[in-house]
C-alpha cells in the first residue's frame, strides 16, 4: 500500500482526476460552499471531504481495502454520497444495490461480489438478517440513522466519530474500478458492470456538454434512486463543477411536491421519465410555480408528440433534452436535442461525440442506413466488464466492440431510432416483429397514456402482439382492440398490428422508470387471459 510519504503518492495525488480529487479541490477552494442540499439541510464541500474521510478511516480499521467491495442498500440520502467518495478514497470498490430486490436476489449479489461490509437504512436494516437467512454472510453491518446498541450492527454517525488511526493514503489510478452497478437481470441472472473513474468522468463530460452545464452555478435536483446509475452518472458533473447536488427523498411520484422542491431550492436541471413529465406539466399549468430550469432532459422510455409539446409550452425557457443508454456504458450513448424532437419523434438522438458507434447484422458487418441491426459502441464510458463473469465479457466484447443488445435502425443523418432489444424481439409467421417500434406508432394514440408490447404463443403464428394499455384520465369506454386496429391500420403493417389489447391503470416500471415486461409477460402473455 502507497502512504503520503512516498514521492510517487505525492505526485499522483497531485495529478489524479476522479471525484474524490474533485471534492478536495471545491474543500479547498470553496470549503463553506454548499455540495449537497437535502430536505432543507446542507453539506459543504468541506464537510463532504472530511466525512467521507472519516468514513474511509472507518473502512480501513475493518480492513477493507484497495479492490475489496462494500455493498450499499439504501435510500436517497447525503450519507449515500459521503460513503461512496469514502469507499472510494481506499481504492475499494462501492456496490449499489436495488433495495427492492428480495432476499433471495440480494443473497446472489452477496454471493457474487462478497462486500466485506454492508452499510443500509435503518428501516432496511432488517435486510441484512433476511439476506444471513438465505445463508450469505454480507460483511459487517453499518446502518445510516440506526440506533447504538443493536446487537451485529454499527451506525454511521458512530463511525465516522471513532477515534482510532486514519486510512494510509491510497494511489487510485483512473482506471481502477470505482463501482459495481448491477443490471437489471431481464435476460437471466444480473451481471455487475465494473465502471472506472475514467467511465465516470468521461460520463461526466458527456452531460456538460449534452446539458450545456457550463459554469459552477447549477442546481441539479436528483430523483432518481442512487442505487441507479443515472443518478450517480447526474451527481458527477455537479461533483466535477462544484455545483450543487439537491437530493430527493425516495416516495411515491407526487408532482405538485416534486413542483414545490424546484421552486424552493431553485433548480436549475432535471431528469424525469416521460409519463412523470406529463403529470408535472399538468399540474404546473394548473398552478405554475416560480420556476428556474435551465434545462429539462427525459429517458428510459419513448415520448410522444403531446407530452413533448407539453413540455415547450410548459418550460419554454428550458432546454429539451432526451437521452439514451444503458449501465454498461455508464449510462449515456445517444443525445437527442429538443430542436429536433418533434421533426426526430420517435428518434433517441445521435450518438455522442465522444463515442464510435456502428450498427451491424449478425456476422457483425455494418447494415445501409435505415436498415435494422445491433448498435455496438466503443469509448471511454465502456464499462470494463462483468464482475466475476469472464464468458459473459468475451460475449459482450466480441470482435472489439461493446455488444448493446438494442436493435435499432439509423437514418441518413445520423439519427438512432430503437426497434427492440434482441431478447425481446417477437417472431411471428417467420416476420420479425419489433416491440419498440409498434410501442411508438401506439403511443401516438389520443385515448393511450403508455404502452408496453409483449409476444403472446400462438398456435397458428407461433407468436402474436399484444398490447398493453393505460390510458389517459377522461371519460367514455375502454378503448377497444376493433377501435385501436382501425386506426393502426395505414400507419403498421397487419403483421405488426397487436392481436390482443389488455387496459391497465398503469404499466409496472422499476427504479430507472423502465417498463418491467418480465411482469407483463407472466400477466398477459398467456393465452385465454
């Protein structure tokens, strides 16, 4: 291990560029300056350097150290950050986790990274002991707000208040791995993409630039669960900048609270998903509040022309921003400027700049524009791979290229358009039917809310379409299959057409706001439902 006396730590301290050499420079320069804004309350940056020292110190006295993993089951909270910038400070490497998932799940993920210690809520403390129930051991038990006394557990503030010998200064090359972010697991068991410092500050420049987030007096309010890799990828510019981080606590979407956090704190940059802007939207124009955006960005699922108009006239002042990607590629790919929104409807932008991206067939060969293939990317937000899974990462990195998964097409201009992801793509009469594609012709619907389209066995077709459905709050009947095909009917070939229409109050969406079709499937993908 490398300590401070050692003139190559000097000099790499010097030198190094991730966030915890970003949060030491804002302490230095700025030390009274708020960091980070919660319910009310502050952190400055000095603040946030000494606490996240503290809790590094905490770390190393439970011998967690360089590459060793400490796994994260929490809510919204500033305490989130300091342990990440903390865990980090070692060498050691954070794990986010869903703290939605079972017992079960989350026993895998013990089971696959080992974190040496576990840190959670109080009110998910109780996790850790249905996760040594299912028979793994997921390392001390550090709890944020947790009472002292409780038998096999430490609390956070009692932590970083320990007396005892601080951590030996740790050399972090960039290229270390930072973070293990689990994907979601919709194809089989989930895979932990390690993401490097470097993957996080090159997505970080990929928001400055997207966002246009050019000087160090932005507000950006985090929404979404940290254990997400679009929150931690929306905290790093503002870390970067020195800008400040407004967190969100974690409760069922309420606009018009949402409404009130952007008027008190003044925020100036937001990311929801499409169908919470449309209920921000109406409850703005119901009762408008004094509001600063500078620039409002959406994602994880496709918008239509009627939310994308609510918007302008909503927040005419703003910049309209749409943005795709996935975790392994920390997460941004593809920008989608509001300017083009509406002559692009449907589109999810260009790729970056900073990233070569192809689409390809089967063999890998690159298709003619407007034909469907495989977009394959290479740059610096690609992940390094799967934690603990060699197979899965030669898969995933065949021919030098990052496998997406998503099937798109792009235009003569450069434009990406998602047809469906390879997993989900629905074959039927030897057609390729993709879901992505009828979703966004079906969302242009007036009676539809959002949509969602699942494959359903066919004994004739082998497979057919069907169409979920929410829809939007007036009155009259269901919308009925004979009614949605009519007007389908010069805008998708009768192939692609839903056989059947299912109407819900609303589609199930996990933490990223995407649409868990696993749910779908198991509800209505069988026949006679």
């Amino acid at each position: 291990m490398t300590t401070a006396t050692d003139p190559l730590a000097e000099l790499h301290a010097a030198r190094r560029n991730h966030w915890n050499s970003w949060v030491a420079t804002h302490a230095e320069m700025k030390p009274d300056g708020q960091a980070l804004r919660y319910l009310g309350e502050t952190t400055t940056w000095r603040q946030l350097h000494d606490r996240s020292g503290r809790f590094a110190d905490a770390l190393a006295r439970r011998g967690v150290g360089k590459g060793d993993r400490v796994m994260l089951i929490t809510l919204n909270n500033p305490e989130f950050v300091e342990a990440v910038l903390g865990i980090n400070r070692i060498g050691a490497i954070a794990v986010p986790v869903n703290f939605r998932l079972t017992p079960g799940e989350l026993a895998y993920l013990v089971s696959d990274c080992t974190p040496k210690v576990v840190v959670t809520d109080a009110v998910l403390a109780p996790l850790v002991g249905a996760i040594r129930a299912q028979g793994e051991e997921p390392g001390e038990h550090i709890v944020i707000g947790g009472e002292r006394g409780v038998e096999a557990q430490t609390t956070y503030a009692d932590a970083i208040a320990e007396e005892g010998a601080p951590h030996e200064p740790v050399d972090v090359p960039e290229d270390s791995t930072a973070l293990i972010m689990y994907t979601s697991g919709t194809t089989g068991r989930p895979k932990g993409a390690m993401l490097s410092y470097e993957n996080l500050t090159a997505q970080s420049l990929t928001c400055i630039r997207v966002f246009r987030l050019f000087d160090e007096e932005g507000r950006a309010l985090c929404a979404a669960p940290m254990f997400h890799i679009a929150a931690l990828g929306s905290i790093a510019p503002s870390l970067q900048l020195g800008g400040v981080t407004v967190i969100h606590p974690l409760q069922e979407f309420d606009p018009a609270a949402l409404l009130d956090t952007l008027e008190a704190e003044q925020i100036t940059s937001i990311f929801l998903v499409p169908v919470q802007w449309q209920a921000v939207c109406a409850e703005q124009q119901a009762r408008p509040r004094d509001l600063v955006l500078r620039n409002i960005s959406w994602g994880a699922a496709p918008s239509t022309d009627t939310i994308l108009r609510a918007m302008s006239e909503t927040f005419p002042d703003a910049l309209n921003c749409a943005v795709f990607g996935q975790t392994e590629m920390s997460p941004i790919t593809c920008a989608l400027d509001g300017d083009d929104a509406l002559r692009k409807l449907g589109s999810v932008g260009k790729v970056i700049p900073t990233l070569q991206a192809r689409v390809v067939d089967a063999f890998g060969e690159p298709v003619a524009p407007g034909e469907v293939g495989e977009i394959v990317y290479r740059g610096p937000t690609t992940m390094s791979g799967y934690w603990n899974k060699p197979e899965e990462t030669a898969e995933a990195f065949e021919g030098g290229w990052f496998h997406s998964g998503d099937l798109v097409r792009m235009d003569d201009e450069g434009f990406v358009y998602v047809v469906d992801r390879k997993k989900d793509m629905i074959i039927s009469g030897g057609e390729n039917i993709y879901c992505a594609e009828v979703e966004n012709t079906i969302a242009g619907h007036p009676r539809i809310r959002e949509v969602a389209v699942i494959g359903r066995k066919d004994d004739e077709w082998g497979e057919v379409p069907v169409a979920v459905v929410a829809l939007n709050e007036d009155e009259g009947p269901d919308l009925s299959l004979e009614e949605l095909t009519e007007w389908l009917r010069d805008k998708l070939a009768g192939f692609k057409r839903p056989k059947h229409l299912v109407v819900v109050d609303e589609l199930p969406r996990n933490a990223s706001g995407k649409v868990v079709k696993g749910t779908l499937r198991s509800e209505h993908g069988s026949v006679g439902v």
